[in-house]
C-alpha cells in the first residue's frame, strides 16, 4: 500500500500538467506515492500528455460532473492511507510528501490539512475559512477586509499573513491542496456530489469535524498556485451563488437561511452599484443580476441542473461515498 495518493482532477488543464506533476515526484521524499489524474472531458490532449510523459500515472477518463465529482472517481482508484487533492494549476516548491506523512503519522488527531499556498509572484494566498454565517456574508457585504480590525464574525478569510508561517487550526481550508486522512472520510464520508463547484470544501471540512477529527493549516509544504488566471467570469460569480444556496439548504434552518442568502445578496448589490461606467462595469453587473437570480431560485443554473436529490440533511448524501472509499 503506498503511503499517499494524489488526485488532481483536469478540465484542459494539460498546459500546468508537466510542472504540476513534475514537482509532485521530485518533492515526494520518503513518501510512495500513487498519482490519478481525472480527465473531466478535456479536449486539449490531456491524457495524452499524461501518458507519454508520466506512464506511472493513473489517467482516469471521467464525465465532467464537476469538482467533488471527479475527485471521488479519484479516491476509488487508489488505496492509500492518506488522500490529497490537489490542482493541476499548482506546484509544489518546499517541503516533502514524506515529511507530511512522518508528521501525520504522529499526529492522529488531523483528519485533513492545507498547506501555505503562493501567487507566482510570492504574494500569500489566504485559504485559512471560517465557516459561513449570516454575520460573516454581511460583513464582506460591507468589505470587512478593509476594516481597521478584522473581527473574526465579519469574515469568512482569516487575514492574519503571520498566522500561515505557523500551524493552526482552522474551520476549513481551500481545495486546491487537501490532504486528508482515508480514516477521516471513510469517517466523513468523500465530496458532496450534488456541489458541481464552490462550497464543496466548507462542506466536507465540518463533516470531517463533526466525525471528530481536526483540520489544520500545515506550513511544512509550499506550493505555488496560478489562481485568478481567468479573471472575472460572471458564470463563476453566479455558481458560487447556487453553491452557497446549496450549503445553506443543507445545513441552515429556514429563517437563519433567508438571512444568509439576503447579505449575499447584499454584497452583490453593492458590488453591481458602485461598479462605475465601461465595458468592464457593465460585465460586473450582469454577474451580480445572475448571482442574485441565482440566490432566489430563479436564475440558470451557470452548469446545467444539479442533480435532482433536494440538499437536505448534511449526512444524506454520504454513506454511499464512505463505501466506495473503504472499499478502495
């Protein structure tokens, strides 16, 4: 059995495939590792790039029903004891999967862990979260970013920059690098595959708590991360909005709910009112309109329909993915 797997899920993602991987192996240290890619229906010749230059990679041919989706094809495929998802778009530049492990293997309490994540340009990415609440979506309504204080109730973020050269605890961490324990979502059960995109992270972090485990922002390992390479897209403003639609129909009470999607609402009438004049305005507005469409219930969903199982219970959708993952 090797000691970790990695999953890195692609959607024509081949032009970051040979640094990402290639970083993967040359960092991999003490650690076995078994590497899967899922192909989500690329065109841009992904697998064949995996294959001719990486043959000890498992590429997995995979409909693209989206993030969570492709990473529990992912997790069947392998049988290590410990799971990291991560992105194509990544590379790691410090630290050792066999260091991970060794530090994990002491550490039972750590069901999933993050890692210290830059811009290519070395500027920190903040992937600490709190979890979402109503006071949490009014206060980056507000911009609580730009507050003299940072108040832990008024946003999801943590901003605190020192806080990423030291481990800490946290709600939960970004998905472009998540390495959890296999015990912790045989325990927790893998993603929620009704979350085409967004929201699935926050999600699976408080099952793992709720199971008992604890997840951590680990600096031991740096990675890189092309993030924001496309840009403001208003399809992904409005399915961030269906996925935090989503996460509160499956977790929040009826009235607390209404409360949570109006300040995010809130935030995106602000943003559509003081976007100014231009082309550039202009497309800010129509991403508000449809994430606020959104939010109501009405507006397209920006990738086709969701499954049709109504998010309910936030244990509903998860005993299959416990099988499927303690059977792998």
């Amino acid at each position: 059995m090797a000691d970790m797997a990695i999953v890195i899920v692609s959607f024509n993602d081949a032009q970051w495939l040979q640094a990402c991987l290639s970083s993967v192996f040359s960092h991999a240290g003490t650690a076995t590792l078994e590497v899967v890619v899922v192909d989500n229906e690329s065109s841009d010749g992904t697998r064949e790039l995996v294959e001719a230059r990486f043959p000890e990679v498992q590429v997995v041919g995979n409909c693209n029903g989206g993030f969570g989706h492709g990473n529990n094809r992912g997790i069947e495929r392998t049988t290590a004891r410990y799971v990291l998802f991560l992105n194509p778009d990544t590379e790691v530049i410090r630290g050792t999967f066999g260091a991970l492990v060794d530090m994990l293997d002491e550490r039972a309490e750590i069901g999933l862990a993050g890692a210290r994540q830059l811009m290519p340009d070395g500027e920190l990415i903040l992937t600490m979260r709190r979890f979402p609440s109503i006071s949490r979506a009014l206060g980056e309504a507000l911009v609580s970013e730009r507050w003299p204080i940072h108040p832990s109730w008024a946003g999801e973020r943590v901003l605190d920059v020192e806080g990423y050269s030291r481990e800490l605890e946290c709600d939960w961490t970004s998905g472009s690098f998540m390495l959890a324990r296999r015990e912790a979502l045989v325990a927790a059960g893998c993603f929620d595959e009704r979350f085409f995109l967004y929201a699935e992270e926050p999600d699976l972090c408080l099952r793992i708590k709720q199971a008992g485990w604890s997840v951590r922002h680990l600096p031991d390992m740096t990675i890189t991360h092309h993030a924001l390479k496309g840009g403001m897209q208003p399809r992904m403003i409005a399915q961030e909005a269906l996925a935090r639609r989503q996460y509160a129909l499956k977790y929040f009470a009826k009235p607390y709910r209404a409360l949570y999607l109006g300040a995010i609402g809130i935030r995106h009438l602000i943003r559509a009112a003081s976007a100014g004049l231009g082309a550039e305005a202009a497309v800010h507005r129509h991403a508000a309109r449809w994430a606020i469409a959104t939010l109501l219930g009405r507006g397209e969903p920006p990738f086709g329909e969701p499954p049709p199982t109504a998010l309910g219970t936030a244990q509903a959708s998860t005993a299959s993915d416990r099988r499927s993952v303690a059977s792998a």
